[in-house]
C-alpha cells in the first residue's frame, strides 16, 4: 500500500514537473515568434531601404551623365568661342 502510495506521490511530482516543463517550452515557442517576427519585420526595413538607396544611385549617375554631357557642351562651346577669337 505504501508503495502505490509512493508512486502516486511520484506521478504526482512527475506531472507537476511535466506540467512546468510544457509551459516554459510554450513561452520558449512565443519568444522565438515574436523574435522571428521582429527579425522579419527588420529584414523588410532593410529591404526597402536597400531598394532606396539603389534607385537613389541610379538616379544620382543619370544626374552626373546629364551634367558630364552639359559640361562637355559648354566647353565645347568656349573652344569654339576662343578659336573665333583666334582668327582675325
């Protein structure tokens, strides 16, 4: 009799213990969800400013193209105003 005894108090403490264990794993789940959703959502920011910064570039060498063609003109048009100078 003492020994089912025994084993019930065991079964009860092993339960008890297992009950415990379950609850930690599931706050353990949680925490990693909301980990992995912060971590996703930091991922897509990033993204999105990658995707920015990118357009941002292309738009800043089409930019520099424009100028670098403007600057070749007017200098173009100096050599041609200095070479009428030149001729008497």
């Amino acid at each position: 009799m003492s020994t089912e005894l025994a084993l019930l108090q065991k079964n009860a403490e092993l339960e008890k213990e297992n009950k415990q264990l379950r609850k930690e794993v599931l706050e353990q789940k949680l925490l990693l969800l909301e980990y992995k959703s912060s971590t996703e959502a930091k991922l897509e920011e990033a993204r999105v400013r990658e995707e920015k910064l990118i357009k941002s570039n292309e738009k800043f060498k089409q930019e520099m193209k424009q100028q670098a063609k403007e600057t070749q003109r007017m200098m173009k048009q100096m050599m041609e105003m200095f070479q009428k100078q030149a001729q008497p």
